[in-house]
C-alpha cells in the first residue's frame, strides 16, 4: 500500500509536470499531511523518509490529538508509540491541530494523504479552499480509506470544492468527474499495481531479500507508465486495463534494482531492454 501510494505520489508530480523524471529530488521539496497515523501512513511516511530522502521535518500527521508532536527531549508529547513519536514535529503547536482548516492554514502541505478509515467526508470544503489558497501549485489530496462510504473526501467534491485544481486519488474507485469541461478521471491508488509485478520479479531473479528500496523502484516504474492520455486524464496512476504491461515494468524495474544491490541469484539481463524482454518470454499469459 505504502509503495502504489508513493507511485501516486509520483504520479502527482508528473501531471504538475510532464517532463519530470527524478520523482525523489522533485519529491523532497513537498510538505505532507498524512491525517491518520495507521499502518498504511506509517509505512508510506517511513518510504518517503527512508528512501526517497524526504526531512522529518517536512513530513506532518495527525492521531485522535491532533498533530503528533514531542518536546526536544522526547520525553512528552502526543505520540502513543514509538512509530508516532519518530514522525512528531518538535514542540506542541501553537494553533488548535484538530481542526484541519487551522492545521492547513498553518502547515501548508503540498500533499494531503487521509488514511482514517472512521472518518469519511472529513476533508471538507473549507478546508479544500484554505489547501488550494495556500499553495501555488496544484494541491495533492489521496483519500485511501476503504470502502468509498468511509473516503475521507469523494472524487466530485475534491474536483468541485477546488474548481479543479486538486490532483485526486483515492482507494476506491470513483467514476470521472468534469470540472468546467475538463474530464478528471480519479486514479484508484490500489496495491494491485505493485505486488504482481513485485512478486514476479523476485521470484524470476531469485532475489535473496526484498528490502524497501525494491518498493521505492517499483513506485517509480508505475508512475513511469503513464501515458499521455491518462495525464490528461488527471490520473495517478495508470488505467486498470493496462496492469500487466505496467507490472512488466514493476518487474523489470525490481529486477535491475535487485542486480545492482547484489541480490539477484540469477542475472536476466545486462540492461533494461534485456530484462524486460526475458522477463516477458518468461510470463505466462493465457491463450486467446
């Protein structure tokens, strides 16, 4: 979830830009707010930090308290574990944290990921305003909790309440919505993007381990699969009908990777080309 997440991430930047291809210099530029401090935002602020190199002090979430902060000391705050407490800016903020319009005001995020899963709709309208008031470019906003009744904000009230400026993905699908004529096609950032072509190149490279960075290589090759009819689609990530020709580039992505580090036990290919057309012959498909 954390690596199609980051794919989205990445995604985002390239309909800012098209012609963007170092995902992670553009990305450690960006202030986040992940609102919710589960599993599925821990895993992807520990991606975002680890790997793409993102400061601590860039990264902002939220827990039932508000904004998770500690003393410099670490001996006071309002983390709940030691996963909360590595990602808590230093000293309490001065301005009510709850209120996710004042928190907005005052952060500034350039990307905003809600993973609650218990509180839906609460990315409001106001505070869709104050996001894309403060922020020069396009605004990001991934609502990923499951099913589409708990999404912290839908697809139409994103692209509406922003005039379209918000770049949308969310964890369920929603239908495309069409902002003062432009049609907005909200990608589904769903892990099945990520772990067939994850799995697969693993398997057929015999690789020892699967460290982080494999997620952080796949995260690109699915944002590096876009086309220019889904960016002007406002997509995220890729249309479903084309998952096996972007795990193909996941899988050849994590093999390359894997060959680099020292992991692979068996060597596919000296270049992209040649590993991707090994690693095709090699995939079963089902006949016509």
């Amino acid at each position: 979830t954390a690596s199609v997440a980051l794919a989205a991430m990445f995604g985002a930047l390239k309909l800012r830009d098209p012609s963007c291809s170092d995902f992670r210099a553009t990305l450690v530029k960006e202030k986040f707010f992940f609102h919710g401090a589960g599993s599925a935002n821990i895993g992807l602020m520990k991606l975002l930090h680890e790997e793409a190199g993102v400061p601590l002090s860039s990264i902002f979430v939220t827990n039932s308290r508000g904004l998770i902060w500690r003393s410099e000391d670490g001996a006071t705050g309002s983390f709940r574990n030691a996963e909360q407490k590595k990602f808590a800016q230093i000293g309490e903020p001065a301005f009510n944290s709850k209120d996710l319009v004042t928190l907005v005001e005052n952060v500034k995020p350039t990307f905003v990921v809600g993973a609650v899963g218990v509180a839906p709709n609460c990315f409001t309208k106001p505070m869709i305003e104050a996001l894309v008031r403060v922020n020069e470019q396009r605004p990001v906003v991934f609502a990923l909790s499951n099913p589409k009744t708990q999404a912290e904000i839908t697809a139409p009230n994103a692209y509406e309440w922003s005039n379209g400026k918000v770049i949308y993905g969310s964890g369920t699908w929603f239908a495309p919505v069409e902002v003062a004529g432009k049609t907005h096609a909200p990608g589904q950032v769903n892990n099945v993007y990520i772990f067939p072509g994850m799995s697969y190149g693993a398997v057929q490279c015999q690789a020892k381990t699967i460290p982080e960075r494999l997620f952080m290589v796949a995260a690109e090759a699915v944002a590096g699969s876009l086309d220019e009819e889904e960016l002007s689609r406002d997509m995220v990530v890729p249309r479903r009908d084309r998952i096996q020709e972007v795990s193909l580039n996941v899988a050849t992505a994590v093999v390359l990777e894997a060959q680099a580090l020292g992991l692979a036990g068996v060597t596919l290919g000296a270049d992209h080309a040649a590993v991707k057309a090994r690693l095709a012959e090699l995939r079963w498909a089902p006949k016509p």
